[in-house]
C-alpha cells in the first residue's frame, strides 16, 4: 500500500485548520441603514385679518438586521387675530394663540419573518388647546406587513397599553389600560407622486382617540418633495367648551434622506 508522506499529510491538515474559520463564515451582516425626513411649513396672512400658522416634524430611523428603530419629533402652533365683540373693539385686536401642539414617539420592531414582527414603543402629546395637557402612551403590539413594494405597503398593528393623561380642569393624573390599533398605507400613483395614510386608535375607560393623516406627496428631485396634507384628530371624551374633533389643513416642504 502506498503511504503519503508524514509531511504532506501534516501540510494538508494545517491547511483545512487555516481555511475552516473562511469556510465556515457565515454571510456578513447587513450594513444598519438609517433614514430620515424634515417637514416643515409656514402660512401667514395679512390684511382684513392676520394668522400666522408654523407645524414641522422630523422622522428618523435605523434598519439594523431584523430590527427597526424609528423616532419622530412634531410641533404645532397657530396665531390668529381676534375677532371684534366681547370688549375686543377693531382697532384693538390681537394676535392669540389659537394651536400650540408638540410631541414625540419611538418605537422598536423585530422581524418575526419577512411578514410579521412585534413592536414596542412610547408616546408623548402635549397639547395647551385640548381636554388634556398631556397624555403619555407605552404600547406592545403584533404587526403584520401586508404588501411591501415599490409600488404599495400596508402594514397593520395591534395590542395593549398603557395610557396616563393630566387632566387640565381637575389638575389629576388619570392612568388606565388601553387597546392599540395601527395602520400605515402608501401608494405609489406615479413615479413622483404618492398616497400617504395613517391611521392611529387608542382606547380605553377615559375615552377613544383617533387620528388620522392623509397626504399628498408630490417629489421635485430625488431629496426634496411637496406634500399636501390633512390631519383629522377625534377625542370622544372632551369638556363642556371642546369640540371632538380638530382639523389641520398643511402644505409643506419635505427633505428625505434614504
């Protein structure tokens, strides 16, 4: 029989020991991506009345493998002139606050499959023109991508949370368990334009609150973007002077980063 030598034996050996941890390698991890956009818009009128109107809002987000990260910061504010009556003669008008509105959340999602993941996040409104100063909301959920392409996405969430709301007539805190649903939906109708909609509920024994955003967002170039957009706010659960549900009506100027 013939034997190889001790010396090409031992040489192949070291050679497999040198190239396993190559061989073995499993394919690199993805590079964590981060995306981002600015809104902002400003209205001013003059003349028979004044009203000055500013809202902007800043999106950011991180793809890190099978999690997602996304954080966003808004704010409100309107100022309108007074009408004349109740001791406001016409030449002595003033400007007001009529809105000032501003808050953030952040969320974490992770990929239970191409489809569906859990989500976690927190939310923080404050609002000096409402029924509530302020409400912070911390959710878990289920969601489920039901279309993600280039052309349409619809992504659906649901579960439990937690809701603390200072109510402004009584000056108390209110805690109590809520229901959380959530739906994203975008449209591709052209290669530059798009259908924006959102829709977030929130439930529990101090009331229901609905908001929905619907927009329209037209691109100028690959960075900066037109966007009409119309923002319905619902509280079923309001004092004796507040109305339900409050309208915005916005044209701003869109700056992403992808």
């Amino acid at each position: 029989m013939h034997r190889k030598p001790a010396g090409t034996v031992l040489g192949a050996a070291l050679g497999l020991a040198l190239a396993f941890p190559t061989l073995a390698q499993t394919a690199p991890a993805p590079t964590p991506e981060w995306t981002g956009s600015g809104e902002f818009g400003l209205t001013s009128a003059s003349g028979n009345t004044r009203s000055q109107n500013l809202n902007a809002q800043l999106k950011a987000g991180l793809n890190d493998g099978n999690w997602h990260h996304n954080a966003t910061v808004f704010w409100l504010r309107n100022r309108g002139e007074t009408k004349p009556g109740n001791g406001v003669t016409p030449g002595n008008q003033e400007m007001r606050d009529t809105a000032n509105r501003y808050g953030l959340g952040l969320s974490s999602a992770y990929d239970l499959s191409a489809r569906s993941y859990l989500v976690g996040g927190v939310r923080y409104d404050h609002d000096n023109f409402a029924t509530y100063l302020w409400r912070g909301v911390a959710s878990v959920g289920y969601g489920y991508r039901w279309f993600d392409d280039a052309r349409m996405r619809l992504l659906t969430e649901i579960g439990p949370g937690f809701r603390r709301s200072h109510d402004k007539k009584t000056g108390k805190v209110e805690n109590e368990a809520i229901g959380r649903g959530f739906a994203d939906f975008s449209y591709r109708l052209t290669d530059n334009t798009k259908l924006l909609d959102s829709v977030l509920v929130e439930s529990g024994r101090l009331g229901t609150f609905v908001q929905n955003d619907l927009g329209v967002q037209v691109a100028m170039s690959q960075r900066l973007a037109l966007k009409l957009g119309y923002q319905v706010r619902y509280n079923s659960k309001v004092d004796p002077g507040f109305k339900k549900t409050d309208t915005v009506t916005m044209l701003n100027l869109v700056y992403a980063v992808e």
